[in-house]
C-alpha cells in the first residue's frame, strides 16, 4: 500500500509540473494594454476561441447554393447569318452578291421566374436571327428576346414550358462585401453546369463605360457570359458579363453586372418597353487630367462636380461647381462609378438623398432624377441637349437640339451654342433623334448637317 501511494504522490506531482510548465511556456495569456498616459487609449484582445480550421474556405458550405443554382442556369444558343466571302465563280458569272453563312455563337442564361422569363447579357443574343434555350435536363426550347439595353448589357428572353421552371430570386447587390465567398455558374467552353468559386474582389468597378461592376476571382470564361453570379445563400448579385484579358480566357479576375441594376433593367423592359433611366446631370472632372492633378481632385474621395447640366435635377437642387457628393441616400460614394452605380437602379421622377461637401461643411439635399436632357453624339462627339422652353424662344424654333460642347477636332468651326435642325434633310426633334441619325452617318459617304444660330441664320456643314 505505502509503495501504491508512492507512486499516486509522484504521478500527482508530474502532472502538477507539466501543467504548469504548459501554462508558462505555452498558452497565449490575453491581456488588455492600457497606454501609461492619462486618458489613454484602451485595446482589447479578443478572448474568444478560434476554430482550428480558421474562417476560410472550409466553413463555408457551397453545396446547397451550387445545387439550386445550376438548374436555373441555362445554356444560350443564338444563331446569326453572316456573309462568306466572295466565291470565284463570282468574278465568272458577274455575281457581287457574297454567299450567307450560318454562325453559331453560346452563352448562358438565368431563369428568373417559374413561367420561364430568362436574363442574359446584350451580347449573348445580339443580332440574333433564332435563339435557343437548353436547361440543366437537357430539353431544349426556341426562345424570344423581349428587350435589351446594351449600355447595361442586359437583355431578356422568354421560353414557353409544360411546367414551372426552377428560378433564382434577386439579391441585394449593393450588400454584397468585398472578400464575400461568391460561385460563378454557367456554360464555359460549352461544358453545361460548371461551378467556380471565388470572393468579391472589388466593387463599383469602372471598365471605362461609366458603368459600375461587381469584380470577382471566380473563374469565368467564354461562355459563362450571362450567366450567375451568387451568395453562398444561393442569392443572385449579379450576371456575369466581362473578362479583361489579352488571351480572351480567365487570368485572374471577371466582372458582372450588380443584380440590383439587372433587376431594374427587367422591371422596365416588361413594364415600359424601354429602359428608364434617371438622371441627376452633374459632369464630374476627368480625375487623370491635369487640372484635377494639379488642384488635388483626384485624392478626393467623392465625387466633385465639375458643371451642373441646365434643366437637370442637380440644378433644381442647388449642386455647384466644386461640390463633392460624398453619400446618396445611404451609399457611400467614394468615385464615379459608386454614384452611377446606385442611380443605374433609379427611374425619372424618383428623389435621392444626396449629401454634399461644400467649403468644409455637409449637408444633405433632396434631388428629383429627370430623364437624360444630354447625350453625346457618335461619330462627331458632339454634346447636345434637348431645347429648353428658352431655347425655343431664342431661337424661335419648336425642335432640335442645342450643341454645349465640342471635341478639340470641330473647336475652330463655332459649333457650340448652335441648334442641330437635320441630318440629311431628316428632322431632328430630340436627342434621341439626333443619336439615330448620327449613327446613321459613315465616313465613306457625305452627310449634309444643318443648323441655326440664335440670330436665325441657317448654315450647313458638309461632313464626310
């Protein structure tokens, strides 16, 4: 018994010394660090455990979100005629007429109601002579393009089913976090249901069309276009829509269209017709130009306005040149593309919250969004606006539209202040006009300009 009790006193003590020693030498003690200085700043150590695995990759579960998604996901099939070249026997028998030929381009699609309403990109389905519709089963459908807008590179088609057909609900793109796990779904290289997985990168990212994209490393590739971009809740925040790369295949990166913007696209297409779009009319400054450079603009973080567009909401609302937007309604605006963003899902008549930045003080002001008054033309590049009631009256004219700014190219031919009246005696009466009838001009031929000063002086400008 005495030697028994030995050993339970050695074994006790052993194990009091490894303790302790474990205590010293390994355990991570969490300690709060108070500056010696009189109210000094606290910090807190977490005392909370991690897991083992971390927070990464493997906590997250994908399988749920992956397997809804992928039978909503659709493989596009848009059949084009295009013309070969000429054939030999042309120069024989006199022929100019080149030889049609059928082109077969694939995207993807997402389904977004039961009764087979489908979202793609513009450039899956452009100039589309057939459009064909595969689902996850493999039961194909002929589709129909109910509407596009190629600004946002959304477009939406409709198939005719015997059923309901699974479908995704739109998330909230503008809660999506940057480092957020998102899965890329769609029709790579024609290989049908394949998921990658990723975070969000970036957000507001500009690719150089005043538009604002959703930046992710999920793979994507020819193919994916148009397809979905989703939370691991399976929630839809985005069409997938663009890779930058010189080979034309994935290099690291891939953007998509918010979904909040895709869902405002959709809702005007199948109830206006037409996309609605709402505009502030600010001009912001060119942030790489020497003007902006040389006056520290382009460290600002905001949006400074550089002019206030005539008739604009802006205008309505007081903004001036120099403000900086720092906020709309509740986002953030850090650039450009934060504010064109949020707007992109806004309609004419609908008021935001705009907080400014002027001369060091904040506040925030009402603006009512207005349909756009001012495009710029394609060809010329001219900047146009529709007539104001004191344009009409200025220069006595009902229709056409005043030019405000010119390209350095037509700087010397006193453009500006002038009111385009026709294109090729094709009358002008809005900016929408003027935009048709522009891309209407080619510089293989000649186009006969005509406009009208505020004296009444009519003038043409030949351009070819």
């Amino acid at each position: 018994m005495k030697k028994i009790g030995s050993l339970l006193l050695v074994a006790i003590f052993a194990g009091a010394i490894t303790l302790g020693a474990y205590k010293l030498l390994f355990e991570n003690t969490n300690y709060t660090i108070i500056d010696s200085k009189e109210n000094g700043t606290v910090f807190n150590t977490s005392s909370t455990p991690t897991s083992a695995r971390g927070s990464g990759i493997n906590e997250i579960d994908f399988t749920v979100a992956a397997e809804n998604t992928v039978n909503a996901v659709v493989h596009v099939t848009n059949v084009t005629k295009g013309r070969s070249g000429a054939s030999p026997w042309d120069f024989f028998y006199g022929s100019n007429d080149s030889r049609q030929r059928t082109q077969v381009g694939s995207g993807s699609g997402v389904i977004i109601s039961s009764d087979g309403y489908i979202v793609t990109n513009n450039h899956v389905v452009a100039k589309s002579e057939q459009l064909q519709v595969t689902l996850n089963n493999n039961k194909t459908y002929t589709a129909e393009l109910i509407g596009a807008d190629p600004n946002t590179d959304i477009a939406l088609l409709k198939i005719e089913t015997e059923g309901k057909l699974p479908y995704l609900a739109f998330g909230d793109s503008d809660i999506t976090k940057i480092g957020e796990w998102v899965l890329a779904v769609g029709n790579p290289f024609n290989l049908t249901s394949t998921v990658t997985a990723g975070i969000v990168s970036a957000k507001a990212r500009d690719l150089g069309r005043n538009q604002s994209f959703i930046q992710t490393d999920a793979a994507v590739n020819p193919g994916n276009s148009g397809g979905a971009l989703v939370n691991t809740n399976g929630d839809l925040v985005g069409i997938n829509t663009a890779i930058s790369s010189q080979t034309g295949s994935y290099v690291g990166y891939s953007f998509a269209v918010p979904s909040n913007i895709a869902r405002k696209i959709v809702e005007d297409i199948m109830e206006y017709g037409s996309i609605q779009k709402g505009i502030m009319g600010i001009r912001p400054v060119n942030l790489k130009s020497p003007y902006a450079i040389e006056r520290g603009i382009n460290e600002i973080q905001g949006v400074y306005v550089s002019s206030v567009e005539e008739d604009s909401g802006a205008e309505d609302a007081n903004l001036q040149e120099g403000d900086v937007i720092k906020m709309v309604d509740n986002i953030k605006v850090r650039k450009f593309p934060d504010l064109t963003g949020y707007l992109s899902t806004k309609r004419p008549k609908d008021v935001v919250e705009v907080t400014i930045e002027r001369e060091g003080n904040q506040f925030t002001v009402p603006v009512t969004l207005k349909e756009r008054q001012v495009i710029n033309l394609p060809v010329m590049d001219l900047t146009v606006k529709n007539l104001s009631e004191k344009d009409m009256k200025n220069f006595n004219i009902k229709k056409g539209v005043k030019i405000i700014a010119v390209p350095e190219t037509y700087r010397n031919y006193g453009l500006e202040g002038k009111v385009l009246l026709s294109v090729d005696d094709a009358e002008i009466t809005n900016i929408e006009d003027a935009r048709t009838l522009f891309n209407g001009i080619t510089r293989y031929g000649k186009t006969v300009i005509t406009m009208i000063d505020e004296n009444g002086e009519r003038e043409r400008l030949i351009f070819q």
